[in-house]
C-alpha cells in the first residue's frame, strides 16, 4: 500500500488520541503499539475486506490449514514489512522522537505452539498470503501460551504465559459467527418425519466456540488472509443455571492452555476435548461458508481442501462426515468420497511415544456420535481391505484396535494424501512406521520439505544482511527467494565477503548486547557462536554438545597457555514439565555454564549461554548472530527441523547429523560448506535390527570420553549429584537410546575443524555465503505452492521463479 509519512504520523497522533486520550508525548511503549496496531489493522482493512469478497467472487477453492498449534510471532514489523510501509512508520515514528524497537518489543509474541510444528504452520499461514492462495488457519485462541521458562538455580521453572493481559490488538472477536460444539450425553438414530435417520441428543455438554479472526498481510500484493482461533464459551441462550459449576469449569478449561507436550501423548481427555472443539467448530464454519454459495453438497471437495497438521485435528474426518450425514442426509458412501477428497494429513514425526491413541471408552463417552462414525469407518474398512490384505495387515492398521482410536490411522485412511516433511522422513515413513497403510494406499504417501518463511527469517530478523544482498543483486530475491543463489557470484569478491563478516559482527553485538543486560555474562564478538536453539529432547542430543563443552573446558584447564579459539556455546530450549529427564539436561547444562564462565582460568576463551525462555522472538536475535548450527539429532529421529533452515539463511554453517531436512541442507549448499558427522538412519535401524549396540565399547575404548563422563559424577561439574547420575546412567547403564556414545568421536573430530577453519576468515565467509546463496529453496513459498499444486488442487497468484 500507499503511506504519506506526514499522513501517517498525523493519523497516528490522532489514534493516540482518540484510544486513550492523551497525548504522544505522554504514552507509554505499550500505548502506542496499541494505538499504531490499530491503525494499521484500519490501513489493512480494505485488504481484509476484498480478500475474502475477491475469493467468494471466484468461487475460489480455499484450503483451511487446522492446527493445534500456531506460532505466528510479533506481527508488527512482518505486518509493515508486506504492506510496504515499513520504512515509511519508522522514519515517521522516529521523527516522534518515538523509540520503533521499542514500542515492536512490547508486543507480546504468541506462544501457541510448542515448537516445529507450530511454527511450520504459521510460515504457511505468512506464504499462502503472500503467494495470493486463498489460505485460512484454523486453531485454538489459548488464553495462556506455552508456559514462560525461568531458571531458578538452574533448574526450569514454569510460568504462565499471561499473553492476552493487554488484548490482542490483532484480532477482531465475531461472536455472531459462533456455532454449538457437542460433547458428551446420550445420542440416538431416530427415523423423521421425512423418512430420514437423524440423531437425537440428550445431555449433552454443550460449548460455544467464538472465533477471533487474525489478518495474515500477504507480501506487497494486497492479500490478506485469515487466521481463525477459537475460544471456547458458555452457550449465551441457554438457562444459565442449567450449567454447574462442574460444566462451567469444564468449558472454560478447553482452551485455557495450551499443552506443553511435543512428543508425549498423554492420552488426557482435555486435550481430546481441545481437539474436537476446533475440528468440529472449524469444520462447521467452512460446510457454512460453502453453502452460502452452493445448493448442494457435490462441490464441497473441489472448493474446499482441509489440511490436517499432524493428527490433533483428524476429528475433522468424522466430523464432517457427521455434518453430511446428520444435516445434510448424504449417503454414506458419497460422504465418505467427498470427505477424503477433502482432507490431507501431514505427519511431522516417527517417534512411537508422540503417535495418538485414545481409549475408546473415553472417546465414546465424550463423542458418542463421532464414536459412531468412526466405529462405521473402521467396519467398512476391515470389510474392503481384509479380502485383499489379510485379517494380520488390516487388524494392525484399522482406526480401532487393542482399546484404542488409533488417530494417525484414521488420518491416513480418511485422507488422500498423506506426507512426511523431508525426504528421509517420507521413506521412513512408508518403511516403518505407516509400512502397512503405504501398502495399502501407496498413491497417498508423498513428500513434501519444509520450508520457512524468509521475509519474518532473513528479512525482517536480519535487515543488514538483506540490505548487503539487495545492494549486490537487486530485491527481487525478496520476491523470488531462490534467487539469492546469484549471489555466489562474489564468492571471491574480497570487499563483499569482508561485508558479509561485518555484517555478522553486527549481529552478534546485538546479541553480545542481550546477553549482558538480561544475563549478565559478557561475551566476546569475534568467538565462533555455536548455536543450538530447540525444543529440549534426548533424541536431540543437546548432551552431546554439552560433552563438547565439556572437552573444550577440560582441554583449557589442561593447557592454560595454548591458543584456543574462542567460543560462545548457545542453547535455546524448553523441556516439556513433565519431561524428567529433559529437565535434567538442562540443570546439567546450566550447571556447567556456571563451572565455565565463573573459572577465571578459563578467561573468555569458552562462554556457555543458555538462552532462558526461548521462542519466536529471540530466535529472531540469536539465529543472524550464529556461525554454527547444531543440528545433531541422533539420524532417523528428527522429521525435518527448521531451525536448521532458519540458520543457514543467515549464513551459519550446519554441524549436521544426516538426518531430516539437514541431508536437503548439505546437498543444496555442498557438503564442503558444512560439517556432517555420525550415524545414518541406516546405521541406526542396523543397530536396531541386529540388537547388538554397546554403548561401553564405545566408552571402554576412549579414555578422553571415560573422563568427560566422569565429570557428571565426580563433583567436576557442582550441583549436579542427582542429575549427573541419571544422565550417566542413561548412557552406560541403559545402553544410550540415542546414540551418543557412538557419535562423539567423530563429532569431536568436526568441532575442531571447525575451530581450525574459522582462522581463515576468507574461506569461512565464503562458506557462510555458500549456505546463504542456496538457502533459497527451503522458502515455504516454495513449499506451500507444491502443496497448493500437488495435494490441495488450489492456484495461486504469484509466479515463483
Ligand atoms: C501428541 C502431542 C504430544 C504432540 C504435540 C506436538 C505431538 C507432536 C507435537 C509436535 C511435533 C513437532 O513439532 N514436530 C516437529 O515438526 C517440525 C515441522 O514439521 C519438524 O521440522 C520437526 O523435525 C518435528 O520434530
């Protein structure tokens, strides 16, 4: 859009104004986020408004993204950044005398996801948008995000992530749009009047969902899309009375929180409850919208495509199967066509422990309906397949079986596709943990990588670096990410890889800047940081980067004359609370962090930083100041991992397992410009096969790995009694389920290299631009058009080159 400075900074003074009837000069940060929030929503309104008008217009088909889970991060700048405006607010802003850093960071960061997952889904949300798709999200408005993380002695501490004290300056609240969601009660088939079986209920718990549309600003083509979050309410028309207190807690317990679990399904019932109140709220939504434009029910597959984030929403298979019957008399079978025309499902994991079963006793009582019509989807399953399969094949692989509603199954069995997010992770997939369903459905199994969205990544989180790239190749990469690859043009251009350092400099004063005033640990600008920011997890192996820290320490203790590379270590890393072990490895890390940076021997040549309470927004900060990316999943376990893309954009170099996206990762940039080490996936599943890992050996035949372990059990490391034991004996007495052991010999050996290559600053600079030039292809905008092409069926309007 359009944006005079004086018009804005004229409206802008107004809205401050008018909101809170004061002056500029007398608002806080706080304030005039609000006010500016509000004014840019106003700006964007048009937008908003013809979007969805256009799309309707079109007939457009239009894909709902559901997930469980967003992590949509500030959206001040990326809203200003696709509106074109940005340059225009901070100068106007900044002629206030008003501080734009300032006011962006008191915007609270929307914690609604735990980590890939969530994050992945927003990316998609930024490209549909941007790429002129008709795109909508569909999720729950939790009122407290994923807890806020402190250290308190350097163990974890949860907080509530109170994120919606001062609203929501985004949103807009449309109750009118709100429907019924049923839980529980009685439910029978009764024949109508016009011949029809519909249910009846009787007692049932009913909910009100009321959506808050959130606008996704797509990049400079005056798209806005909508993200649709539901909060759960008490029915407004109903006796009031009628609801206990029980049935009132109930409600508004549904989404008060968002569960703090990545890879451990629980199995609780709320959180069965969660995901059928946005499945079936989302679901009733769009079978609405579609009828405002179509008689009938036969072209509900080609304008709507429903996408299923992981199997937290595969309610929405019955769901609408429940609709087309119950409301709109369709037979079963031309239901159940319609229905898995419509979905697909991705799968973001192989870890057995995060697959979803529910007990049907529970899911029967809570969903007697949707109960039903799984029970009906699953006898008509076994009764097609057993002919050709065998009663063996399709016992291990229908929706129900051993007690339990199997979700990733019925999420297969009611989609028509089906996906891994990076090209292992699909063969493993199809391999071993959906072997069976892939024989069955093999036209279902595809592939589709992940991807990021590099406006929020590489424009907006490292503006000088964009600007170095424009300034060499022009701002069409901005448009066309892939495009960055000119840039290896000046792999040898001396001035443009001493910029590029430079630029790196600046980024990690930034951070050098953060890290004193919140952490109070000075940390030097020209050390290699090494960087590993994730969800805290053991198959994500942050202890063998701490075993690293470990033998660096130990090494300087050993020779205190010998010159060393300095080195900032950065961790970035939530364990689940219940999560024991996890937790563990992050007192352990935090306890070694206070050995290392309180040792006057060790001066400033070693720093560990474990970043408390990471998220969007710090990953925002940490991830441009990076020289190496940890990516060090024991290989098989990790689907694809972002973060890995993420760094590479920004020029670090991955120290890489072959595992997930990271093979993508080495092939795209040349495996000369990163440091892989460790076991295949083949390797892995070897061991496996043959049972025949020893930990031990591993440990018996290297005295320097005998005496690193020693410092968890010996007092080398204080404060640690109870955790270095447990996180010991998870690696000699339990035979190290992840491979540690196995990998840190060559791991060691890639570290040093790494110290050794960073002396050489023209080969390190144009390893980093190698990284950064081909880092292109891992844009989401590539990504989501394959999905819009492949699995959706949806066009979209920007042509990618
Ligand atoms: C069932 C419940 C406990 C559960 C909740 C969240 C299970 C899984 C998850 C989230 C999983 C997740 O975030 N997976 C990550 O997805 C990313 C996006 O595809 C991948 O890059 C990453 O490798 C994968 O771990």
């Amino acid at each position: 859009m359009k944006l005079d400075e004086t018009k804005f900074t004229m409206d802008f003074i107004n809205e401050v104004k008018a909101t809170y009837a004061i002056d500029v000069k007398d608002s806080s940060p706080l304030e005039q986020l609000m006010a500016l929030g509000n004014l840019i929503k106003r700006y964007d309104s048009s937008n908003w408004k013809n979007t969805s008008k256009n799309y309707r217009q079109k007939d457009a088909k239009q894909v709902y993204y559901f997930s469980i889970e967003f992590l949509p991060g500030r959206l001040m700048k990326s809203n200003l950044l696709n509106l074109g405006i940005l340059d225009t607010v901070r100068d106007g802003l900044d002629k206030l005398g008003l501080d734009f850093e300032k006011i962006c960071s008191s915007e609270p960061d929307p914690g609604l996801g735990n980590g890939g997952l969530g994050r992945l889904a927003a990316c998609y949300m930024d490209s549909m948008a941007s790429l002129g798709m008709a795109g909508n999200g569909n999720g729950i408005r939790y009122r407290y995000g994923l807890f806020k993380q402190v250290f308190m002695n350097g163990y974890q501490v949860e907080l509530p992530d109170d994120w919606l004290r001062n609203g929501n300056v985004w949103e807009i609240r449309r109750e009118n749009r709100a429907c019924l969601v049923r839980f529980g009660g009685h439910v029978w088939l009764q024949k109508q009047a016009d011949g029809h079986l519909r249910p009846v209920y009787d007692h049932t718990d009913d909910v009100l969902p009321v959506p808050y549309d959130v606008g996704i600003v797509g990049y400079h083509n005056d798209v806005t899309n909508t993200m649709r979050l539901w909060s759960a309410e008490l029915p407004p028309s109903a006796d009031q009375t009628f609801y206990n207190q029980a049935q009132r807690d109930r409600i508004d317990q549904i989404t008060e929180v968002l569960y703090p679990d990545d890879s451990n399904a629980a199995g609780r019932s709320l959180r069965l409850r969660q995901e059928y109140f946005f499945s079936s709220a989302g679901v009733q939504s769009i079978v609405r919208h579609y009828f405002l434009d179509h008689l009938s029910v036969n072209e509900f597959a080609r304008k709507v495509a429903i996408h299923i984030n992981d199997t937290h929403p595969t309610l929405v298979i019955p769901e609408l199967m429940r609709i087309l019957l119950d409301e709109y008399d369709c037979p079963w079978d031309k239901a159940w066509q319609l229905t898995v025309a419509t979905m697909s499902y991705t799968n973001h994991t192989i870890m057995q422990e995060a697959l979803e079963t529910w007990p049907i006793d529970m899911f029967k009582g809570m969903l007697p309906r949707i109960y039903e019509i799984v029970e009906e989807i699953d006898r008509r399953y076994r009764e097609e397949k057993t002919p050709i399969f065998g009663e063996n094949t399709v016992d291990k692989t229908a929706p129900l079986g051993n007690g339990q509603v199997r979700m990733a199954y019925l999420a297969v069995i009611g989609s028509h596709s089906v996906n891994g997010v990076a090209p292992l992770h699909t063969e493993l997939l199809k391999k071993d943990v959906l072997q069976d369903l892939y024989r069955i459905y093999p036209e279902r199994f595809n592939n589709k990588t992940n991807g990021i969205a590099s406006r929020r990544w590489l424009q907006l989180a490292n503006e000088p670096l964009s600007n170095l790239i424009d300034s060499k190749i022009g701002e069409t990469w901005r448009y066309n990410p892939k495009q960055i690859q000119t840039l290896s043009a000046f792999k040898d251009d001396d001035d443009f890889l001493n910029k590029l350092e430079a630029v790196k400099i600046e980024n990690k004063k930034q951070l050098a800047k953060y890290v004193d005033e919140e952490l109070g640990i000075k940390i030097r600008t020209d050390a290699i940081y090494d960087v590993q920011i994730k969800r805290l997890h053991a198959y994500k192996r942050q202890l063998l980067h701490a075993l690293e820290i470990i033998r660096e320490y130990l090494d300087i203790k050993d020779h205190p004359k010998k010159d060393v590379i300095p080195r900032v270590h950065f961790f970035g890393a939530k364990a689940a609370p219940s999560y024991h072990y996890a937790k563990s490895v992050i007192k352990m890390i935090n306890a070694l962090a206070e050995l290392v940076n309180n040792d006057k021997a060790v001066e400033d040549k070693l720093k560990v930083v474990f970043v408390p309470n990471y998220g969007v927004s710090l990953g925002e900060l940490i991830i441009p100041a990076a020289d190496i990316s940890e990516q060090i999943s024991t290989a098989s376990k990790e689907a694809s991992g972002t973060s890995n893309m993420k760094l590479m954009t920004n020029g670090a170099l991955s120290l890489a397992t072959m595992d997930g996206a990271n093979i993508d990762i080495v092939q795209a940039a040349g495996k000369e410009n990163e440091y892989t080490f460790g076991l295949t996936a083949d390797d892995v599943y070897g061991y496996y096969h043959r049972g025949d890992y020893h930990a031990a050996q591993f440990y018996d035949s290297n005295p320097e790995l005998q005496r690193i372990l020693e410092t968890f059990v010996d007092g080398t490391i204080p404060g640690i009694s109870t955790e270095g034991r447990e996180i010991y004996d998870s690696l000699l007495r339990y035979n190290d389920e992840y491979f540690v052991l196995a990998d840190y010999a060559e791991y060691v050996q890639k570290q040093k290299q790494i110290s050794q290559d960073f002396t050489d600053k023209k080969v390190w600079e144009q390893k980093s631009l190698a990284n950064i030039a081909a880092s292109g292809t891992f844009s989401a905008d590539y990504a989501v058009a394959r999905y819009g092409e492949d699995i959706w069926q949806v066009p979209y309007d920007r042509v990618l080159k």
